[in-house]
C-alpha cells in the first residue's frame, strides 16, 4: 500500500508537471490554461493512485476477480471531452487543436506520477514544454512561407484603387497585407503588387480570377 507521503509527493508533483504546461498555454491566453491543466494532472495522478491501490484490500478475497487497470484506462478516452470544449471553428479555421493534445498528455503525466514512473514524466514534461513554445516559431515560419501570395497585377490607370480591391475580395479583404501601386512602363497603366496572407492556394487562385474580371485589368500574375 502506498504511504501517505509518497501520495502527497505524487499529487504535489503532478501538480507542478502540470503548472509547467498549463504556464505556457495561459501566456497564449488559452481557455485551457495554467488551472486546467494543473486540474487534469492532478486527477489523472490520483486516478492512476486509485487504479493502482485503491482496490489492494479486496483483491485477495475469495471470489473477487477485478482489472484494476480499466480506471486509469477511462482516463485515456474520459479526458476527450475537455480536450473537444477546447476545440473551436472560426470561420474556415480549426483552434485549439495543440491545446486539446497538450491536455491528453498531461493526463498522460498525471498517469506516469501516479504510478511512480517520475522519470517517465519529468521528461514527457520537458519534450511537451519544448514541442509547444520552442517549435511553434519554426512551425509559424513554415506555415507563413505556405500561406503566403503575391499578386501582381497589371491595370488601367485608376482602375484598381484600394477601395474596388476591398469590393472585389469581399471577405478575405481581410489577408490583403500589403498594396503598393505605381507607374508600369506602358503609358497609363498601373503597376500594382498585392499580398496576401493566411490563405489557402485554391483561395488565392479565386482573388486571381475575380481580379481578372475587373474592367480595366490588362493582366494577373500569382506567385
């Protein structure tokens, strides 16, 4: 049976592991933050604890056939549901993916303390805390590189002003970046280069073919 102290460890410790996470989802203003993540830790541990010891008086007895390890296993598939109300859609875009993970890993760790796997965990831990703040840069980097599109577009002199481009795109308006106009070397023809960002290829194609249609624009070019 295990001892009142190395329980307390257990739980304190679990606590922490998940105070390390849970500090960098709340820097990201996460709903899913530092307590819900100490939360989870914390009674995954103690379902691991329950799992494992809180049956140990019964077990000999005549007649009585458990399978301790189904609580900590309901654990695995219990914590879907705090990880799905973190989960949103805005617009055409799916949030909150990495902190739902980030919380069934932490349940993860709250099952390793519990069972006294603190190597196991304090190492989950350190891989967890990297892979969230030390590749999303690298991950933001890549995905600007793909997201990104440049519209060069040839127009009449006066044709595509800031507030037609507006009316054309609509919506996604919105990811235009940068516009920059000036003289193309044919007479009263303007030279105009357009930026968009956190769009998808397929989108970027459909602001190229609707610009294509405006009166006035000689040629589109999409890079």
């Amino acid at each position: 049976m295990l001892s009142n102290g190395d329980l307390l460890i257990r739980l304190f410790l679990a606590a922490l592991l998940g105070s390390v996470i849970g500090a960098e989802r709340e820097r990201l203003m996460w709903a899913a933050g530092l307590r819900t993540h100490m939360l989870v830790c914390v009674g995954a541990c103690l379902f691991m604890i329950v799992s494992a010891f809180g049956f140990s008086d019964i077990l000999g007895a005549s007649h009585i056939i458990l399978d301790p390890s189904r609580v900590a296993a309901q654990v695995v598939s219990g914590i879907g549901f705090l990880g799905a109300g973190s989960i949103l859609l805005r617009g055409e875009v799916v949030k909150g993916l990495t902190t739902a993970a980030s919380l069934w890993t932490v349940a993860a760790i709250g099952l390793a303390v519990g069972s006294g796997l603190y190597l196991a965990a304090g190492a989950s831990t350190a891989i967890i805390l990297v892979i969230l703040a030390g590749i999303k840069p690298v991950e933001e980097f890549y995905r600007r590189r793909a997201l990104r599109f440049r519209l060069q577009v040839r127009a009449a002199h006066g044709t595509l002003s800031m507030d037609v481009l507006d009316g054309v795109l609509g919506p996604r308006a919105r990811n235009v970046t940068r516009y920059v106009a000036g003289p193309d070397e044919e007479p009263d023809i303007d030279s105009i280069a357009v930026q968009l960002e956190k769009l998808r290829r397929q989108d970027a194609e459909a602001v190229a073919a609707a610009l294509r249609r405006v009166p006035g624009v000689r040629d589109v070019t999409l890079s």
